[in-house]
C-alpha cells in the first residue's frame, strides 16, 4: 500500500532506471525528461517520458470491498488498484538515428528489468517534492508491459497533444499501484473466550470429510455400526425361522386332532339324540281314530278314542 505520492514516484524512479541502463549502447549524454512531449522538439538526445492515463485496475478494483461496517463504522483502509499508462518518446539528431537508438535502449531495458528495484525507487523518493512517499515500502511491485497501440490509436493519442509533432514513441503500463486511504481502521475486539471443539468425522455436528470428484464419500464408524447392528439382529430373527416348519406342523396336527375330536363328539351327540327320540316315541300309546256311528242331524261324527 501507497500514499497519494505514488504516481509521481513511479514516474521518477522510471526515469531512474532508463537513464541508469542506457549503456553501453548509448555513449552520449542523454537527457530523461518526465513531462509531455514538447511542442517544438529538441536538438540535444532526449528520452521524454509521459505520464498521459491513469485507470482502475479490472482484476483489483473491487478487492476492497466492503471497507465499511452497516453502522459506517471503517473496517479497513480502502486501497485505490490504479494502473498507469506511460507515452515514451525520443528526440535527437534524425541523420544519426539517435531517436531510434534511444527507443530500441529503453525496450530492452524495460524487457531485461520490468519491476521497478526497491533501491531505484528510495533513490527517486530523495527527492523534495517526493518526500514523504511510501512506495518503497510497498509489498506489491510495479510491473511494466509494453502496450500495443495500431496506428489509429497512435494518431488519436498524438491528436489528443495539441500542437506536438509525432515521433517515435512507445507505450507501456505499470500495473499495479495500490493508494490506500489515511483514516485508521477501529481495532478489533480481543478474542474473550477461545472455544475449539475437535470432533470426528461422522459425529453429530462434524463436518463431512472432503472427497475428490468421482470418489464415493467414506462412510463415518456410526453409522456402520448401526448397519452391522441391525444385519446380526436380522440374522438372528432369520434363525427360529428355519425352526418353525416343524412347529408348524406340530400346531396344524394338533388343531386338526382336536377338530376331528370335536367332530365326532358332535356326531355322537346327535346320534344319542335321535336315539333318545326314538324311545320316547315307541313308549307313548298309540292314538287311532275310531268311526262311531252317531246320528245327530242325519250325519255320522268320527270320534276319537
């Protein structure tokens, strides 16, 4: 994390390090300027250095998130992820191809170290107007890409400078600079009371144990012991099983024993029936009917004797 210097202390230890790294190809004197290019091109070699954009970082900038609590109560610092987008040109004398020279040193240098070294930016944060920068202690490091630009791009980024004439020139990103803010952050509470449970797989309350893809999950000791609880009790319900066709048979005789007992029990019931029947009808007398001749009324009555 950086303070609100860092874009001008990226910008000179930059200058820094192409003008450390110029040699042994270039063997003049060089001036590295860090400002726009200028409308009128100079005569003495120059490497120009410009500062031209400044955006949000896309894979960083919403890294900090949220930074506040719902009371507005700050959490942590908020960090700005900014890149920042360099226009270098070259100037110097054109029969002697100095521009050109100058351009092919910088992209090797830039190639060859593309982080800016610690040292380079302490050296650069010496300076006066850049007292108070905290780059140098940052943990995250300014990385410089070259940036591909057709020449429609080109045109409209030398349009965009009025009046300056082209020349060559190439451009690249420092990714990335964190700015973080100046308000300090509520302490967090002290930890009262630490509880740790250790608790196995498969215990109430455990976490499932982690498995790969494609794998089965392992079943806990548990529940395998309650399915080989059950199994032995099935077993042991599957056993008086195999005993019980003779039982059975035993019972079914039985039952059909006593039936049949019943039965003929019944039988010489109603045989005593009958046979008590029989008696007391041979031993009552016989009634017959006798026809008397009895005349009342000229007709004759039967009577029964």
């Amino acid at each position: 994390m950086s303070n609100g210097l860092a874009f001008a202390t990226v910008t000179q230890a930059l200058a820094l390090l192409i003008a450390n790294n110029l040699r042994p190809e270039i063997d003049i004197a060089v001036t590295v300027d860090t400002r726009r290019p200028p409308t009128e091109p100079p005569t003495e070699p120059t490497i120009n250095i410009f500062l031209y954009q400044v955006t949000p970082n896309a894979s960083m900038r919403a890294t900090d998130l949220p930074t506040r609590a719902s009371d507005g109560t700050l959490l942590k610092r908020p960090a700005a992820a900014m890149d920042l987008h360099y226009l270098i040109s070259a100037y110097g004398e054109e029969s002697e191809l100095v521009g050109q020279r100058l351009i092919g040193s910088v992209v090797r240098t830039l190639h060859e170290i593309p982080m800016l070294p610690k040292d380079v930016i302490e050296e650069a944060a010496r300076r006066p107007y850049l007292a108070g920068s905290d780059l140098a202690e940052s943990v995250q490091r300014v990385r410089f890409t070259p940036t591909q630009m057709d020449v429609d791009e080109t045109s409209k980024l030398w349009g965009m400078l009025y009046q300056t004439p082209y020349v060559l020139s190439v451009c690249y990103q420092g990714s990335l600079v964190l700015i973080e803010g100046r308000e300090q952050p509520v302490p967090a509470k002290p930890v009262e009371r630490p509880t740790v449970r250790v608790l196995p797989f498969g215990a109430p309350g455990a976490p499932e144990p982690p498995t790969l893809p494609g794998e089965e999950p392992e079943r806990s000791e548990e529940p395998a012991r309650a399915e080989a609880t059950a199994e032995n009790e099935t077993a042991a319900s599957a056993q008086p099983a195999k005993k019980r066709p003779a039982a059975a048979k035993t019972a079914a005789a039985k039952t059909a024993a006593a039936k049949t007992a019943k039965a003929a029990a019944t039988k010489s019931a109603a045989s005593k029936t009958t046979k008590t029947a029989a008696a007391k009808s041979a031993a009552s007398p016989a009634r017959t009917r006798k026809a008397t001749p009895r005349r009342r009324g000229g007709r004759s009555e039967d009577t029964e004797s």
